[in-house]
C-alpha cells in the first residue's frame, strides 16, 4: 500500500521529493515545529493517526514520540493550495521540541519593528 | 545594511539559500501560509515589520500584500530550535492566500484516521 494516487496527483515536493509539514496543536493553535514528509510518511500518517516524518537528518522514517514518548495523534490535515506544504492539527503529548520545550519556537525570539 | 550577523550565524538554510517561514495569524493561531526567505528578506521582515519573502517561482523579493493590497504586519519573529524554520506571527489584513480564502489551507482536507 502506498499514498493514494489522488493525493500523490497534487503534491509538489522539493528536489529532494520532501514536503514540509506544520505542525500545530488542534486547541490551543501553538504551532509546535515543522518537519518533512516523503509520499510514504504522508500515506503512514493518515493511515495510522500518528505524526509520521522523513528524518533528513538520519536519514530514516520517524514516528514522532516512538523513542520518547511525546507522541502527535493526528486531529485534522490538509494541504495548501499550492500543494506543497502540509498542515497537521495534533493532539501533542508532552514537550514537542526535543530540548524539553513545548514547542520549537519558545527560545529563540527575533527582534523586529512593529509593523503598521 | 545586511542581516545581524548574530542572526545569520544561527541560520541554518538549504541548498537554495532558503529557509521556510510558516506564518500565523497572532491573535486567532490560524496559520495562514508557508513562505521562503534568504537573509536578506529576513532582514527586510525584521527591520521594516512588513512579511517579505523570496519567490522562489519568481526569483525575486516579495513583500506580501504590496500589490494585492494584502498586508502582513509583523508581530513576533523567532527561529526554532535547529535555527532552520522562522515562526512570523503577523496580522493579516484581508484574506492571505492567493485564491482568496483566508488562509492556504482552507480547502483541501486530506483523510486521516484518528489517532489514538
């Protein structure tokens, strides 16, 4: 079993054949990190409810929360209407940022003008 | 005038150059859209508090709303833990996505089976 054909249709990866997926808390709307999919780690994620990723990094498939529990129970996704990004609403257990934060983005805050 | 050195010497890009922004609505969490910047269009977004991209199906900087009259103010700025994806918060005058809904993401749901 692969990703469906009509999903597989209007998904439009990078030259490396990954996504980027977002990953966001379903109730609270955090955005908690971003991660890549390939096909197979779209089609696992929906088939499965668990939050599924290509790890660029070791080169594997990662079931988020396999290893330390902080799992992501999939609530809703959707793609954009470019096809190339992936938004995921999850139900995150625990820390989603592998330092212990709830998110990725709780540490490094970038000064900005105010825009108006 | 170039990006804080203290800022790009965190950044972690790809191939290209380019690091994904996701882009949230600061005040409802929606998230609105994925964009691309180079330093250069970070630093335009961190100094003038207007959301600025680079296309990358246009080859060129992109200040989003500048002909759409579709704004996007800048409220928060931060680098996730890896320094290799941007989280803008903004407020979103009108709707952000090309085809006229307000966010990216709005209509194509994919099937996904609950997690449990």
């Amino acid at each position: 079993m692969s990703l469906d054909p009509k999903i597989a249709d209007r998904l439009k990866r990078s030259g490396d054949g990954l996504v980027p997926a977002v990953v966001q808390q379903h109730d609270t709307g955090e955005v908690l990190m971003l991660a890549w999919m390939d096909d197979e780690a779209l089609h696992r994620t929906l088939t499965t409810g668990r939050a599924t990723y290509w790890s660029r990094s070791r080169g594997e498939y990662w079931v988020k929360g396999e290893t330390s529990g902080n799992v992501q129970f999939v609530r809703h996704a959707a793609l954009d209407c470019d096809g190339d990004t992936i938004l995921l609403k999850v139900d995150q257990r625990g820390p989603a940022c592998h330092t212990g934060t709830r998110t990725c983005f709780d540490d490094d805050v970038l000064p900005v003008i105010e825009g108006s």
